[in-house]
C-alpha cells in the first residue's frame, strides 16, 4: 500500500462478527449477542432471562462492566421490565459506587453473561409475548499495578424483541487452538483470530473461558408424595481444569435455576433458608468461601446441583440450567479472593418425566406424564361418585 500525499489512509475495519440472523450488536471492540432466552415467574412476579455471548474483536484485553440500573426491557404491550439488583447480573460485574474488574477478555476470547429483568403485572395488566432488552455496558481501564481502575467508553446495546425462546444462535469463525490462560497479547494492533471454544461440538457443555469446561453427566428427576408433589432435578456436572496451573471453583450461592419449555422455574433453595444444593463442590457466599474443590492441571471432577418447584402436576420436556462458579484464590492467613465468575448456561436438557413413585418414568412424555395424572383423578371422582 503506498501513501499518496493529499489522500487520506484509512484503517482496516475490524472483521465482522455477528452472524446472519443472530439477535447481536458489534462495534470496533466487542460483540455482543444473545443466545437465547426465557419467562418465567416467581409469585406474582414476571421474569425475563437474557443470556448473552461477548467477544473480544481488539488485539489486547478487554474489561467490560455493567452499569447499574440501566437494564430494561420492553414488552409489546407497554410494560417495563428492570434489573433491580447485582444478583440480577452474572458473569459481568457491576459499576455503581464501586468497580468490579471481573470480567476480562483476552484478545479473541469469548465469555458468557446473563441478566434478569423482572416486572410485578396488576391484576388488570395484559402481559406481552415478546421484549426488547437493553442495557449498557463500559469499560474498566487499568492503572498501574495495584488493582486501580477507571471508567473508559461506554456502549448503550439495544436487541431485536426476543421471544420466550430464541433458541441456538451460530458458532463463532474458525479460531486457533485454545490455549491456557495468558496474558500475552498481540503486538500487530490488528484484530485478531477468535479463541477457540473448549465446548465445540459437545452437547451438554458450557466453558469458563479458557480455564475449565462443565459437562452434564447425568439428570435424574424424581416428584415427593402427595399432598406435597415437589419435583426435583439433580444434575450432575463434570468440571475439567484446562490450565497447566491448579484450579480452584466454588458454586455461587443462589445462583442455580432451571426453566423447563412450560416456562416453570426450578429454584435451589427457598427465600430466607441457606442455599444446600450442591454435593462435590465449595459453595461461595456472601460469609464465606469453601475453597474445596482444588483441580489439579487436567484433573476432572463431579458435582451435583438440585433444583426444585411446588406443585409438581404438570411436566415440561425440555429444560434450561443456569448456574454460576467462582473462580477463587486462598491469600495467606485463610483469606480468599474471587478473581472472576462465570455463567454457565445449559439448553435443550432432555429427561424422562418422574412418576408417582419418584422414580423415573420409563419413556413417558410431559403430556402423557400429565394426562396419565388426569385420568387417574377421574377415576377416583367416579368411585367416589358410586359409593355415594
């Protein structure tokens, strides 16, 4: 290329991203997309979940942060949606009064988060089938060495509505091998190839970055007695450390939740009670870290999550698990430090439905689950009806 006095030179345009058809919004340093999303409901309490892919296009890291209060969403019918608090957020940390730098990019690498946004309906309120979801991001700069930030450009990112699925969206470009986690970046300036995804063509998988892949082994649901009819799910989760360093994980407490295809939510523990629904791995709370679950450089591990509902009649198909693990450090003198957490999103899981007894149910689907149900009460009105 030869310069031309008089002629302006302009830059290369960083390479796009986003794929035909996917619900994504792209700028000179990320991309941003939705992979699919959910409703479901809490009380009388409408939730709408959001889960997003970002992508760094730049060829040096980058910090993103949410800014609080600034996710809405939007239904057909008028109503507002809001992300009223940071447990509302995971994978991306929150910029309020304080900064939290958890969520960094290397050059080309790819990381998940998911947002909540909730809407209390009136009686006489008329609820939407789809929403517009927006929200604002920005970035954390660095300075010096001693864990101070400030704030640099922020993005203000609005989607096409999303439905109460979205469904998959397309894989990213061919990327190069991925590696351990580093911090070399690189020197050309130029936009650089994407990291490659530990979970490509795996199903059941989720990545934390490029430091471990969650795998589900195994899903078994089982439904309490009457007059209870809790439904419960366990899952059980593979972690693999993909780094030549030790790892060490621990669950998010009250992070667990699973959406089944009937838009019925499975929680992990009830308001007011401590979160107890994990086995095989440390639990991260506000009071305290257990720092257990240490993996050693390509050691794999097991743990599993339960989930549960009330009034458990009806059954879904398909099911949606989201959860968050910490990636934490032990400080001399038995403090920890969280260095980042990542969402992990599970779609499309397919089980058997639980019968009456609590075992699985050999094969029958939700509808026949619940239709079995409903022939079983008829027949008890029609004994009660001729003993009379």
């Amino acid at each position: 290329m030869f310069f031309v006095p008089g002629r302006p030179v302009f830059a290369q345009a960083p390479a796009k991203l986003c794929a035909p058809e996917a619900n994504c919004q792209e700028n000179g340093d990320f991309a941003a997309t939705i992979t699919d999303s959910s409703t479901s409901k809490v009380g009388s309490d409408r939730i709408l979940t959001v889960n997003l892919r970002f992508q760094n296009k730049r060829s040096t890291p980058l910090i993103l942060g949410y800014v609080a209060n600034s996710g809405i969403a939007t239904d057909e019918e008028g109503n507002r949606y809001g992300v009223y608090s940071a447990d509302a957020v995971r994978g991306l940390g929150e910029i309020s009064r304080l900064v939290d730098p958890k969520f960094q990019l290397r050059a080309g690498e790819t990381a998940n988060a998911r947002l909540e946004y909730t809407w209390r309906p009136r009686r006489s309120e008329i609820v939407g089938v789809t929403w517009v979801p927006e929200f604002t991001v920005r970035e954390i700069l660095p300075v010096g060495q001693n864990r101070q930030y400030r704030l640099g450009k922020e993005w203000a990112l609005k989607f096409a509505p999303v439905g109460r699925t979205v469904g998959s969206v397309a894989e990213p470009p061919t990327a190069v091998p991925a590696s351990a986690p580093s911090t070399e970046v690189s020197q050309t300036g130029g936009p650089v190839a994407p990291l490659a995804d530990p979970c490509a063509a795996k199903s059941r998988c989720a990545s934390g970055g490029q430091y471990f892949t969650a795998e589900i082994e195994d899903i078994s649901s089982s439904r309490s007695p009457a007059p209870r009819y809790q439904h419960s799910l366990r899952l059980r989760v593979r972690f693999q450390n993909l780094t030549n360093q030790p790892l060490n994980l621990a669950y998010h407490s009250g992070t667990s939740v699973v959406v089944d295809d009937l838009g019925q939510r499975f929680v992990s523990h009830r308001p007011g009670t401590y979160d107890t629904s994990v086995e095989g791995i440390g639990v991260a709370a506000r009071s305290k870290v257990d720092t257990k679950f240490l993996l050693a450089p390509g050691e794999a591990r097991s743990a599993t999550f339960t989930v549960f509902r009330d009034a458990a009649k009806v059954f879904g198909r398909t099911y949606t698990f989201d959860t968050t693990i910490d990636r934490i450090e032990l400080l001399p003198g038995g403090q920890v430090r969280t260095l980042g957490d990542f969402s992990l999103h599970f779609v499309n899981l397919d089980i058997r439905p639980p019968s009456s007894t609590g075992a699985t149910n050999g094969g029958t689907s939700g509808a026949q689950a619940q239709s079995l149900d409903e022939s079983v009460q008829k027949l008890k009105d029609l004994f009660k009806r001729k003993k009379k």
